[in-house]
C-alpha cells in the first residue's frame, strides 16, 4: 500500500498546479491532502459544488476540512436541475450532472492557469453503476486512485494512518440516487431526501439511505446489523419526525442497503 501512495505524489508532481473537486468525504480528502503535501499550497485550489442535490452537511464537513488546514475553497454552484437529462432521472442521470458540474469547472482552470482538475473516483467504484465515469473521461478529468489502482480500503486504511477525521465516514452519494429511476427530480423531493436522512443521523443511525418512493413513501435500508437493534428501539421517534416532514408510510427494507445502479442491473437483468 506504502508505494500506492508514493505513486499518488510522484503522479502529483508532474503538475504545478492543481484543482481538486473537494466533497469532504475520505476519497477526495485524502486527495486533497496529499496535493497541500505534495505541491506549493498556494498551487492547489480545493474546489467545492453546492447544489440541491448535496446535502449541507457535505459542505459543513468541507469547509471544516479546509480550516483545519488553513485553505480557502472554491464554491461553484451548479445548476443540473436545469438539465433535462438529469431533471427526466434516467439511470445514466449522474452523467449529466458530472458533465454539467465539470464543464463550469473547466471555465475556471484556464482563469487559474491550471495544470489539472483532480477528482477522487476510486477502484472500488468501477464496479457499481457509475454512468458519470463516462463524462470525467470525456473532459480528461483525472483520476488518480483509478489511475494507480487504489481501492477504497487503501484510502481509509491511509486516511485513518495520517488521522484525517472522516476516514471512517460512511459513502453519500448525492442525495438524487434516492428517488427512483424516472421519478423527476426537484428540489422539494431532494429536500425531504435531506430532511429524511437528518432525522434517522439524530436517531444514531450510521449507515443507511432514506428512498423516496412517492411523495408520501420512505423506504429505509441500512447497512450495519446494529442499526437494525436501534432502529426498532427509536421507532416511534423515528416515525413521529418523519410523519412532521409529510411521510406517510415508512418501510424498511430486509434486503438492506443496495446501490441504485445495482439495483437498476438487477431488474433489468
């Protein structure tokens, strides 16, 4: 894993300057981390998306990852909501948010006098659903853990060796793979999304998603054999809040958590 790693900076200083797409989850820290290490501080620009389709929590752990390392960020809001491709929620949706969101910033990198734009797709995700793969490679976006064959494990085993925070966050992906395909997206839907999700965090839940099946369904799936125990003792609050927020059944899921994508192949298979 050692020479993994030492590939990352040897790769990292062929440029001089950088701009990382900057999420505040492990992947993309851990990149960020090792291009404030590797080049001239002041040659990294941490790049961050705000949209509807992030929850702010995402933005809050970010900022908080940028202060701890006296960096400013760039903040870029995107605006693939307007795009047709995504709003319609086909299952290759996360291409044309990827598409929408990196072309803005590809207006920025010659403004920069940029070298490369950074993003931290890893091994691990070539083997899910991953349609925005395909708009990365498309604008020559890099990547490096993809690269040099880096897995998710690598990166939390490295994250969690040089004791950045969030090395055992849990994956979030943006908060639009919680509506099912061709159920239109909008910001009233990816709000409830994110109100959902914040009520089950307070509960302590972990690792899990909050589906949006209809404007009045939630389905629950979760990850950890613990969270199913705590689910069941905090079920009447858990339900209490989300009936608040305009749910009116609440389901859980007994074959647990599955990726969109996967989940997509498998009807389709």
């Amino acid at each position: 894993m050692a020479e993994k790693f030492l590939e990352l900076k040897n790769l990292l200083k062929k440029y001089k300057k950088v701009m990382v797409a900057f999420s505040g989850g492990v992947d993309s820290s851990l990149l960020l981390y090792y291009a404030l290490k590797t080049l001239k501080k002041e040659n990294v620009f941490p790049v961050i998306f705000i949209s509807p389709t992030y929850p702010l929590d995402h933005l809050k752990r970010a900022t908080e990852f940028l202060k701890r390392f006296k960096k400013e960020g760039i903040f870029i809001f995107t605006e693939e909501l307007k795009e047709e491709g995504f709003k319609n929620n086909p299952p290759e949706r996360c291409y044309y948010c990827k598409k929408s969101a990196y072309e803005k910033l590809l207006l920025l990198k010659d403004f920069f006098k940029v070298d490369k734009i950074l993003e931290g797709t890893n091994l691990s995700d070539l083997s899910d659903f991953r349609p925005g793969i395909k708009a990365l490679k498309e604008l020559k976006i890099l990547s490096p853990y993809v690269k040099l064959k880096i897995n998710k494990l690598m990166i939390r085993k490295k994250a969690k060796a040089l004791k950045l925070p969030n090395y055992n966050q849990p994956s979030s992906p943006c908060l639009s793979s919680r509506i099912p395909y061709f159920q239109k997206l909008d910001e009233l839907k990816l709000s409830k999304v994110e109100k959902g999700e914040e009520i089950l965090k307070k509960q302590g839940l972990k690792d899990f998603r909050l589906r949006l099946i209809d404007d009045k369904l939630a389905k629950i799936e979760l990850k950890e054999k613990s969270d199913y125990l705590l689910l069941f003792k905090k079920r009447e609050a858990i339900v209490k809040n989300l009936k608040k927020i305009g749910f009116k059944e609440i389901y859980l899921d007994l074959f647990g958590y599955q990726p969109m994508g996967l989940q997509w192949i498998t009807k389709k298979s």
